[in-house]
C-alpha cells in the first residue's frame, strides 16, 4: 500500500510540473517508468478518479485561473491547455463550469474544479474499522486549518465555494456544535457540517484517499443517533448528467438518499436529495 501511495504522489507530482504539456496516460507512464495498465489501476485506487478526470479537471482550472487573472486570449489559453481549437476547449469548459470561457472571464471570480491532491503517505485509517462513536467528534477552533486542507481535497464537489466566505460560516457551525471530523493522525479524513434546525447536511467532504472506507456512512450514523434520529436529511449536490460530478450522486444514492427538486445555488445548477430514514444496521441492537 505505502508503494503504490509512493508512485502516485510521483504521478501527481509530475502532472503538476507538466499542466501545460500532453498528459495522456501512456506519457505519464512513460515518463514516471510504469507499466500504464498498473498505473491506472493504482491511480484510481489512491486517488479515487481517473488520471485522465484529474488532469482534465487540473488543465481546466488553470485556465480558469488564466482567464481571470491574466490577459492572455481564449485561443492563447486554449493551446496551453492542450485543445487544438478555441471551440473544443469552450465545448469542455462549459460542460465543466457551466459557462464559456468568455462569461467566466467577464465574471471575474475565479474558482477551481481540482486543485492538487495531497496525500497521507502513512494512512492508518485504511487499515483499520471506523468506530463512530469514538472516532468521531464535535470540531473547534482549532481543527479550521486542517479542515481547509480537507476542503481543498474535496474542492471538486462543490462548484463556486469562496474560501473567505466559507471559514467565516464554518466556525458558526463549530459555534453551534454543528460540525464533526475525523482525524488520521494529524490529518482529517472526513468532515460534516449540518443543521439542526432545517435537518440539513450543508457540507460533508472524504479526503479521496480514504472515501472507500465508510467513513460517509459513520458520519450518518453519529448524526443519526445523537443529532436528527425523528427526522429526515437531506443534503444537495449535482444535478443528473453534469460532467463535473465526480461521483457525489452514486454515493448519496448508494447512502439511502432519494431525488427530490430540482435547484439552484449560488448560480450552480443542483439537486436535492432526501434521506428519509437511515439503517443503523448493527447499532440498533446495541
């Protein structure tokens, strides 16, 4: 496991000291000395995407970024990007940001679809159960540094979040005690954030290195059990068919939720998803 941790962090590193370059699976294997078939397999077992979905999403925020803060044009940003016309680069950054290049631009605010993973070399988390009750607690103060890191993490499922902003409503939710994490060592893995009033999940985000593991399901089961037990959640995210849902529909669905109406949040298109009552399996009967 610690290898295979090792050559993809080789692999991240040399996607980002290459963003402007062809990054197709066979050159990256080539140029990191593994076998492209082994490579994929481990890259999607680390990183939880595709190398070809990461360096889309990488390439496409990096444009992004050019579009706002430079004065570089389109076709110019579309070349460093790696399309070969400005209207297949404007196909795909539509599909992704739901805006052509020249609306983001006029926009003015940038925000990224994937910023770069950075991972646990010596996860202990992997290896061993989950324990809801104790592994998971109420966060504080001093856990919003960390929990930024997660945030950068899992930037990829929600579109148009504003850093400053965000840190400001979080530490509200830790105020109130309306927020949870879980740690591996010194890093955190998972976080959620809900109301209690409105029986809302307003944020919950697995570090990709650890999202095989249960760790979504843990965080219900706490909130379940001490929080929102005679009422149901429900949380929102991508609407069906968006290209840039990384998967955060199939895990909802796979976590009990239903689709309900259809929304839009700040200029996002999205969907609401209820979970009208949660399966405590085991911990019924303890």
């Amino acid at each position: 496991m610690k290898k295979n941790i090792i050559n993809v962090v080789t692999v991240l590193d040399y996607i980002e000291s290459n963003l402007t370059e062809k990054l197709d699976l066979e050159t990256i294997a080539n140029a990191v000395h593994y076998s492209k078939y082994h490579l994929h397999r481990v890259f999607i077992d680390i990183a939880d995407m595709t190398i070809h979905d990461y360096v889309l999403r990488r390439k496409l925020t990096e444009s992004a970024k050019l579009l706002v803060f430079s004065n570089k044009s389109i076709i110019e940003i579309a070349l460093i990007a790696g399309y070969e016309s400005q209207q297949a680069f404007t196909t795909v950054f539509k599909f992704m940001y739901k805006k052509s290049p020249m609306q983001y631009r006029k926009a003015e605010e940038f925000y990224p679809l994937q910023l770069r993973y950075n991972l646990n070399k010596q996860p202990t988390r992997i290896t061993t159960e989950i324990d809801w009750r104790r592994d998971i607690c109420y966060a504080s103060d001093d856990d919003i540094s960390r929990w930024m890191d997660l945030v950068h993490q899992v930037i990829d499922g929600f579109p148009n979040l504003k850093e400053s902003e965000y840190r400001e409503v979080l530490k509200r939710y830790i105020d109130c005690k309306q927020a949870f994490v879980i740690y591996d060592e010194d890093t955190i893995i998972g976080a959620l954030a809900f109301n209690k009033e409105l029986g809302s999940i307003d944020f919950l985000g697995i570090h990709p290195q650890y999202r095989k593991h249960d760790i979504a399901k843990s965080f219900l089961k706490r909130l379940y059990h001490e929080i929102l037990s005679e009422r149901p959640i429900y949380i929102t995210t991508f609407r069906e068919g968006d290209k840039a849902d990384t998967g955060y529909r199939d895990t909802y669905k796979k976590l009990g939720f239903a689709e309900a109406e259809l929304l839009t949040e700040y200029g996002y298109p999205s969907q609401k998803f209820i979970l009208e009552k949660f399966n405590m399996e085991e911990d019924e009967c303890e």
